[in-house]
C-alpha cells in the first residue's frame, strides 16, 4: 500500500543535486567573423591552436561550439579556470593573423585540392610560408605550404574562384583545340606520299664538261682580255 511519506522522500530526493552533476565554471568567448572567416572547419582549427598551449589537463576542458569558445571546469577548479582562462584570452589576442593551412582555405573558398595546388603553382594563391608537422601515428613529418588570412579574405570577398574557374576552363579549352588541330596535322602528313631518298655522293653522275664556246680560242690569241 502506498504510504504518502514515501511521496514526500521520492520529491525530496529530485530536488538534491546528484553526487555527480557538480557546480561549473564556464567562460565563452565569441571568435569574431574575421577570425574564423565563416569556416568551422577554420573555427577548429583555431580550437587546436588554442588547446596546443595548454597543459594536458587542460585540453579537453576548452572545446568549440559554432565560433565559440567554451571552456568548462568543476567549480573545485578556481586555480586552474583561471590560469586556463588567461592563456585562452592571451593567444586570442591577434588571432586574426593565424596562418590559414589547407584544410581550411580548401572550406572557406569551397575549392577542390586540385585547384588549391594548381593556383598555388601558378602564383595566383599566395604562399604565407610553410608549416612543417608530424600527424599522429605518422613517423615522417609532413610540410605544407600556409596562406595569410587577409589574402584568403580578398580572394573571397572579390569571388575570384569564379574568375580563375571560368579562365581555367577557356584555357583547356584552347588546348583541347590546338591538339585536335596538331592531331589533324599528322594525320594528313601520314596520307602524303613519301619523298625519293636522295642519291649519295658516291652514287651521284659525274657533271659533264662545260659546251667550249666557238672561237673562243681566238679571242684570246688577240688577247682582247688583258
């Protein structure tokens, strides 16, 4: 039978904090436009920036949500909050000017890998330098080249991706021309008959003498040419 004193526990107990749900300490941090350039994959990327300075312990307490930056202790952590909080507003100072690496020129220019190398070679993406890094579970280390957020930003702002497409494309085009041409060529040139080898030194007829001119011979008794 149901006793109503177990009603009152049962509603005494639901308001009790559990054991394991402890009071937080949060501070969040809102990365501005011109930092992640509309790119969460570039928000991420700031994100492991961010947690590189960090001690171990630290790492996992800051985390990204969208473009912010939270960072998440138990309030037994005052110290170290702090200490974490600090790095964290220092290294956001001047963010702007992160190098962008690939991964993330690749998403805030919505282009291919392809086209990054092919406009990198050709100087039309400007090259900030290069990083070198090992990846985890890698024994060699890998290098790469790193671009200057304001660059990426002025290629993004003035659309220049559609320009270099649509002058990519009339460029293969021209070439897939001129090789239909020069392919049209040499098929012509294979149906013309061959030319007659020309006959060696040894094999060539000797000139025949000069005709003597009639009376030549007097001409010159009478010496007419000195």
């Amino acid at each position: 039978m149901f006793d109503p004193r177990d009603e009152a526990n049962l509603a005494s107990m639901s308001s009790q904090p559990k054991k394991n749900e402890a009071p937080e300490r949060v501070q969040e941090w809102v990365l501005p436009a011109a930092v992640t350039l509309g790119s969460s994959v570039r928000a991420h990327g700031i994100l492991l920036e961010m947690r590189a300075r960090l001690p171990s312990a630290a790492k996992k307490a800051l985390s990204v949500k969208g473009s912010i930056l939270i960072l998440t202790m138990s309030e037994t952590s005052a110290e170290a909050f702090a200490a974490t909080a600090a790095v964290v507003s220092r290294v956001l100072d001047g963010i702007e000017a992160l190098p962008v690496i690939p991964r993330e020129i690749e998403d805030i220019l919505t282009i291919s890998t392809t086209e990054r190398h092919r406009w990198l070679k050709d100087g039309r993406l400007h090259s900030a330098g290069t990083r070198t890094v090992k990846l985890r579970g890698r024994s060699k280390k890998i290098t790469f080249h790193v671009f200057d957020p304001r660059h990426v930003e002025d290629v993004l702002d003035r659309d220049l991706v559609t320009v270099w497409r649509e002058n990519d494309a009339a460029q293969a085009a021209e070439n897939r021309r001129r090789a239909a041409g020069k392919a049209a060529l040499t098929r012509s040139r294979k149906g013309e008959p061959k030319a007659a080898p020309l006959a060696s030194p040894a094999g060539r007829r000797e000139k025949a003498p000069a005709p003597k001119l009639r009376g030549w011979d007097e001409f010159d008794r009478d010496e007419l040419l000195r």
